[in-house]
C-alpha cells in the first residue's frame, strides 16, 4: 500500500475525530451559555440520565448500593444506576462512559472513538462496503456527527451490530478454515447486542434463515450458535443481574415490553397513546358494554403495536436472507422495525443508517428515482419537524395535525421499504448455498457459485 493509499484511508477518519472534538466542545459552550441560546441545549437530555447514572453507580450513597443477590452476599460496595429516575439502560453504558465522571467532554470523546470503530468492521473482511459510502453514510455524516455529540449512545449498539455481520461475512468467505470460530464469534457480538439494547432479538430469524441455507435447518453449526449465543446471553445478563437484582431485569428489558410513551414523536401510535390517559379515566365514569371495553383495553394494550411490527420483521427476515443475504435482510429488518415502532425518534434513524453502506450499489434506482426516494423523506421529515416546532415552542395546540404528519411519515418510510425491496438485485459474487440443495440436517453438496441476475 503506498504512502498517498494510506494516507487516503485514514483521513476520513482523522477529519470525522476532529469534527467531533470541535462539536464536543462547542457543545460545551451552548450547554455552559445556554442563556445565549435561549434556553436550549446543545446535549441530549439522554446523556444527563447516563452520567447521572454513572454517579450513582460509582459515587456511593448510603443505602442505595446495587440490589443484586451477589453483591449483598459479598457485601460488595458497588453503586446503583438505576436510583437515577428514568434510567432505563444495561449497567454496562455509565460504566463504558465512566470516564465522564472526570470530565463530561472525556465521556463524550469516547463515545466518538466507539463510532469510529463502526467503518473499520464495515470496510474489512470479504465483500466489504464501498470505501466513500461508507464514510458518507456514517463517518463524515452530519446527522450521525450530530447525534453522537449530542450523548446519544446508539454507536455502541450500531458497533456490536455491525461486527455481527462482519463475523456472519467472514464465516462465508469461500474456502475459510475458520468457518466454525467466525460463526461462534458472531453468536457472541449477537448476544452482546441483544444484552445491550433488546431489538436486535429480531435478526435471530435472518441468521438461522442464512445458516440453515448452509448447513440445513438442523445443522450442528446451526445448533452451535444458537447454544453460543444462549450461553453468552445467560452468562452476561446473569453476572449483570446478580450484581443490580431486579431492577436490571425491569429496566433493561421488561419496561419496552410495556413502554407507552404519549410525548410526540415519529410514530403515529403516541396519538392513540395520549387519548387514551384521558379515555381511561372516563371509562370509569361511564356506562361501556364489555365489548367496547374489551376493544379500548386491547388497543391501548402496549404489545398491541408489536403485532403488525414483529410479523413484518419476521417474514423479512425469513424471507429475504436466503434469496438476497442476510446483510440486505437485516437491513430491511431494522427499517421496518424503526418505521412501525410504537415510539420513534431520531437516534433510532442511526440502527440502519450503516447496514446500507454493504448493500448501496444493488438496488437498481436511477438518479431521478433515488432523488424522489430521498426528496419524499426530507419533505415528510419537514413536515413533521414544522408542526412538532410550532406544537413544542409557540404552543399551538396542534396534535391532530402531528398525528397526521406521523401517519405520512410512516406511509413515507413504507413506501421507500417498498420501492428498495423491488430494485434490490442480489451480488453476482455473493456465495450462497441453495435451499433445494440442503437436506433437513445439512447440505449436501458445496456452494455454487453465486446468484444468478436479471438478463443473464
């Protein structure tokens, strides 16, 4: 590799580390001067909720030590983070951003270091993503630029995800030795994702859709990562809940499964949400037959949502890695599961933004049908941005027309799904094994050679 080469693959690398820093402390400046910004600030109210947590876990105070049964039987003096109100992620987050407690612009600085490990793992390994998509789609990308600064952690999770698929890439590069330990390793960053942030649960369908397309639907390696993953999960969530008790399981996991939040945001659902606080006060007042009950209690229900959102993902999942890839169908997997989301905010827009990076050159859209893809999302994301402005800051009561701007919002982001999933060919290179040569157990014969496109 030449100097000049060299030199190339590292600058936007270093150019994104310096845009971060600058961001970091102009960040600084607005939350320290926020008086001149009237009243804003720069950092996410997120990132408060994590040092604090941070504080609580490792600046002890009497009596609110960690509840788990370990630390009581070794009497352990380890603090809680979940003493901080609203505090809803892994232990592992305050502790991975410990380094805020010294200063708050060291915790940011490595959350910016985490997301600049994000293009290493895209651009490595066989079929790697393209070098400058890459780093348009995350590196140099202002919105992502944005939201790390601000103190939102979603390039950890983003991070884990994508060496998932780096080691799911590897495990499929033909003629490896080390087929086996490339699958173990990605069971492992799987499971540390799950354990992380819950949603990347819905991937286990495109991987066991790829693998058994491998090695059959009953493989012994099909089986092995299924029992590395397990026993990654148990281990990891176990050692977590024996030092902070129940509170981890609540707050880690079990709150999203009931989470219903009325504030506005993308999702059409908080709508429905925010009525019914005040139709379920009225209901005790009024006379309502059992059926209307029963319809109110069933649509207010918080897995209501997870219905139509949970059945998408898993048909895409099972559907579209064996036929285009497990990196197209976790891509497709992540935006459905964004777009149908009963609670949606920007942060969640970074899940997917990467997973495009691999599979950007193989959906077949011309300039003039990519420029209406994007031009359609811009003008939604607008339309609702507007409205949520003139509701949040001039207070105009305006929440039917919110609604309505997430309705089009999620109409918008269905029809992109649409439209990507029609162009969407397949690599001429990809490796894949085909499922009629696969037996219940195992396959039978070696991978041919690749998938066959349009017109040849």
């Amino acid at each position: 590799m030449t100097t000049r080469s060299r030199f190339t693959r590292k600058a936007p690398l270093a150019a994104s580390l310096l845009i971060h820093i600058g961001l970091i402390l102009y960040a600084h400046h607005v939350d320290t001067h926020s008086h001149k910004f009237g009243g804003l600030k720069y950092t996410d109210v997120d990132w408060r909720v994590v040092t604090d947590g941070a504080g609580h876990m490792f600046r002890l105070i009497p009596g609110r030590t960690a509840q788990g049964w370990l630390t009581k039987y070794l009497s352990l003096n380890i603090g809680d983070p979940y003493e901080r109100a609203t505090f809803r992620y892994t232990p592992l987050l305050p502790l991975i951003l410990s380094p805020s407690l010294i200063h708050p612009l060291l915790g940011k600085l490595t959350l910016s270091l985490l997301s600049l490990l994000v293009p290493y793992f895209l651009l490595e390994g066989p079929n790697p993503a393209g070098f400058w998509t890459t780093h348009a789609l995350w590196t140099l990308n202002p919105f992502v630029l944005n939201i790390t600064t601000r103190g939102s952690p979603e390039a950890i999770i983003v991070l884990l995800v994508v060496i998932t698929l780096y080691y799911l890439r590897k495990a499929d590069e033909p003629g490896t030795v080390h087929r086996g330990r490339y699958e173990s390793l990605a069971a492992v960053a799987w499971a540390a994702s799950v354990s992380w942030k819950i949603y990347p649960v819905i991937y286990g369908v495109a991987i066991w859709s790829s693998l058994s397309a491998r090695h059959g639907l009953f493989g012994r390696s099909v089986w092995r990562f299924g029992l590395v993953s397990l026993a990654t999960f148990v281990l990891l969530n176990g050692a977590l809940w024996s030092i902070w008790g129940e509170p981890f399981l609540h707050h880690t996991f079990l709150y999203h499964l009931s989470r219903q939040d009325h504030r506005h945001n993308f999702s059409p659902y908080f709508y429905p949400i925010y009525l019914g606080l005040f139709s379920a006060r009225d209901a005790s007042s009024t006379s309502v037959t059992p059926l209307t009950h029963l319809a109110h209690t069933a649509i207010r229900h918080p897995l209501t949502s997870f219905v139509p959102q949970f059945g998408l993902v898993a048909l895409a999942g099972g559907l579209l890695a064996r036929r285009a890839g497990v990196e197209f169908a976790v891509f497709i997997q992540t935006a459905i599961f964004v777009v149908f989301n009963k609670v949606c905010t920007s942060q969640y827009y970074t899940w997917f933004i990467p997973l495009l990076a691999p599979i950007i050159p193989r959906p077949r859209l011309s300039p003039g049908r990519t420029t209406l893809l994007i031009g359609a999302w811009v003008a939604a994301q607008a339309a609702w941005l507007y409205t949520a402005f003139r509701l949040e800051f001039l207070g105009e009561s305006l929440y039917l027309g919110l609604w309505a701007a997430s309705i089009v919002l999620l109409f918008t982001g269905t029809w992109i799904i649409t439209r990507l999933l029609d162009a969407y060919e397949p690599s001429a290179v990809q490796n894949v094994i085909s499922p009629r040569r696969s037996t219940f157990f195992g396959p039978t014969i070696e991978p041919r050679g690749g998938v066959k496109l349009k017109g040849e």
